[in-house]
C-alpha cells in the first residue's frame, strides 16, 4: 500500500524505511547507476532501487521495483543479497528540513545490459561504472558505495 504524502511524511518523521537497492552489474563488470531526480540524493549517481510498501512481501517488492527501474520483471530469489545497510539523510522526499532513516537490503543482478530499458521515473539518465571505480568516483553518493566489498566478495567467490 503506498502512503498519502501526509501519512508518508509522518512516517518518515517517526520511524525508518525498508528499501531495496538493485545492484545491478553486467558482464563487464560494470555497475549500473542512475541520475536521481528526487531528494533524498537529487543530483547523485545512485543504483536503482525503491521502498517497500506496507503488506507488500519482499517478493512482490522487488518484482514491482525491478519493473519500475529497469523495465523488466527480476525474482529477487535468483539474486543474491549483499546484506543489510543502514543509509542516513539529512532531508526528504517531502521535506528538506526532515531527515530520512532507511534500512536498505541491496540485490546483486547480474544482466546482459541489453535487458535494461531503465525508464526515466527516478533517475533522468543512466551509466555503467567499472566496479573498480564505483568507490572513488566522486559523483556516486556514499550509500551507493556502502556494498562494494560485499559485491567484489561475492563476484570473486561466484
């Protein structure tokens, strides 16, 4: 169920978000990140992703997200989880002076790049990052940043 922007803003207030971030790599070993066009990170290169809504189950969210992200239908059960994260914002989507708590679970997708066709809803445009550079390119918001070892683990040991 997707809040009201009233209700959605008195949640934020009072308790932290559970999202899913959507890792995605391709065969180059090249992440995927997007140009956010809302706040919380308007302006940053981030990975796709999104929040999951109130009696809505882990799987549904993230066929619902793989869809409005990449275009295409993903089952997070055939990807990998890279663990639980905790990302910190000082504004919202609704507020600039309210600070946003999310418990974020990032999903390693490995595509063919061919497969995505990454609507412009969140992000107004798109680019694959070399892994090895995802850590120090200064224009990746640091929350992008916070699964790079656990993906390199799980590439070099998959």
């Amino acid at each position: 169920m997707k809040l009201e922007d009233q209700d959605f803003l008195k949640l934020i207030k009072l308790a932290p978000l559970f999202s899913l971030d959507l890792v995605v790599v391709n065969n180059r070993w090249e992440v995927l990140v997007g140009k956010r066009i809302n706040s919380p990170a308007k302006d940053w290169w981030f990975v796709p992703g999104g929040r999951v809504y109130k009696d809505e189950t882990l799987k549904k969210a993230f066929s619902r997200i793989t869809i409005s992200e990449l275009g295409m239908e993903y089952d997070f059960t055939k990807c990998l989880s890279l663990g639980l994260y905790e990302h910190f914002y000082d504004e919202s989507m609704l507020c600039k002076y309210t600070s946003t708590h999310y418990i974020n679970a990032p999903y390693l997708i490995k595509i063919n790049e061919s497969e995505i066709r990454a609507p412009k809803i969140q992000h107004h445009c798109y680019r694959w990052v070399p892994l090895d550079e995802v850590a120090q390119d200064p224009l990746i918001h640091n929350n992008s940043k916070l699964f790079t070892p656990s993906l390199l683990s799980a590439l070099n040991n998959g």
